[in-house]
C-alpha cells in the first residue's frame, strides 16, 4: 500500500485501547493516516497513542462508550475538531460477555453485550456516515467475526450480536454505495487478545489446544493480522468492494 495514497487521510479506530484495536492504529498510522484512538479505558487508549507517537505516527485519543449515543457522536465531533475530517472508520470495540445457555443467560448480561456489540456499532455509524456524506466519501469496516456466520454454544449473545453487524453492514453499504461511501465487514476467528484471555481461552494450555484445532491452520491468529485486512478494506485497493464479510479465520468456516 502506498503511503501517498493516505496522505491527509484521517481514521477512528473504537476499541483502540487493546487487541485487533491497537494494531489497527498502529497499521493506519505506518500507511501515513491520522488516528483518533478511541476506548473506554482512558490508560490503554494513551498507551496506544503514545505507541502511534513512538513510530512516528499522529495521533489523538477520545474516550468513549460506544454503547451510549451521545458519547459516540461527541467520538466523531472530537475527530473531525482534531483532524479536520473522517475518512475510515474502523468499528472494533466489543466485549465478550458472559458465557451461558439461551434459557438461562441472565437478561443485563445479554443486553449488554448487545449494547456494545450491536447498538454500539450502529450508534458509531450513524454519525461516521453524516459526517462521510458531508465529504462525499469513505470507508467504514465494522468488527463481526467468525460468529457472525455460525452459531456458538455458550456464546448466544455475542453470536446474535455479531450476526446483526453483518446484516447492519450488508444494509449500509446498499444504502450508501452511490455516495462514495463503502461498509464492510471483518470476520476474525480467535485471535490472541486481551479478550481472548479474559475469556478463559488462551489461560488452560488443554483450552487453549482445542481452540487452536477448531482452526486447519492450528493457531491462534495474531492482532496483526486482523488490523492489516481491517486497513486494506479501508484503502484504495479495496475500492470495489462493499457489503462484504471478509473471513481472517484461519479456515475456520471452511470445515
């Protein structure tokens, strides 16, 4: 990818404390974009601008909870006051939730994992798309996964969630494809984050080994690995693509 390609280029990165997040950041700013870093957790949001900084980069943090509608479209005022304009957006963050059956999974729980996962992106979009139509273009990717596509026992929220990031993109991008503006989704398998290890995953070497055969590659994916295609989706390349669920799955779906 050619820097010049992103020159004065500006991209919100939700979520961009950790994880997939963090090095989503870190790749748009080696390709010469402006990033506004945006997290719930102010400290992990200014380590990665410090990092950004470090590798010669730009960049500015907001904190936000996606979830809540006024804090999501002050996320995309702080960008266009810090910067001048929004060009990708990158919507990342989400949580994991709790684990559970469908008849037994406790009500908050469950909304809140939709909150973040779901009305969360949705909150995002709605205000990264006003601003985009201002310009006459963009590109937004949103973070589904894997579990957008197939179901997981014990994970019925996030599943439901995710599914509705693929649906809530498909519909964006037929709506906005004559704007010069494309939606897009990434769709990881397990990539070793934060999240990951929170979840139990990664922590139990016997878990962790069954996690990483559910992939034909045998492995966990790597952060980088989900921020590099999450870039490309938002560049010049990718120019004809919207609508589309793009796996980072290590083979996972193909079984």
């Amino acid at each position: 990818m050619h820097e010049r390609s992103w020159k004065d280029k500006v991209a919100l990165v939700t979520g961009g404390g950790s994880g997939i997040g963090r090095a989503s950041c870190l790749a748009f700013a080696r390709v010469g974009a402006a990033v506004m870093v945006s997290d719930i957790e102010t400290v992990h949001g200014l380590e990665t601008v410090r990092l950004v900084e470090q590798a010669g980069g730009r960049a500015l943090f907001v904190r936000a909870d996606v979830s809540v509608a006024s804090e999501a479209q002050a996320m995309v005022a702080a960008t266009v006051a810090g910067f001048g304009r929004l060009d990708c957006a990158f919507n990342n963050a989400g949580i994991a939730g709790a684990r559970g059956t469908v008849a037994d999974y406790e009500d908050a729980a469950w909304e809140r994992v939709i909150a973040v996962n779901l009305v969360g992106v949705r909150l995002c979009m709605k205000h990264e798309l006003k601003q985009m139509l201002i310009q006459g273009s963009g590109a937004i990717v949103n973070n589904a996964s894997i579990l957008g596509t197939v179901g997981f026992a014990g994970a019925s929220a996030y599943v439901a969630a995710k599914h509705g990031v693929l649906g809530l993109t498909k519909a964006a991008a037929l709506e906005y494809g004559t704007s010069g503006i494309r939606v897009n989704a990434v769709c990881p398998g397990f990539i070793e984050t934060p999240m990951l290890e929170d979840a139990g995953f990664t922590t139990d070497p016997a878990v962790r080994a069954s996690i990483e055969a559910l992939h034909p590659m045998n492995r966990l994916g790597r952060p980088e690995e989900g921020a590099d295609v999450a870039v490309w989706l938002c560049g010049p390349e990718a120019s004809f693509i919207t609508g589309h669920p793009l796996l980072i799955d290590g083979g996972y779906i193909a079984r």
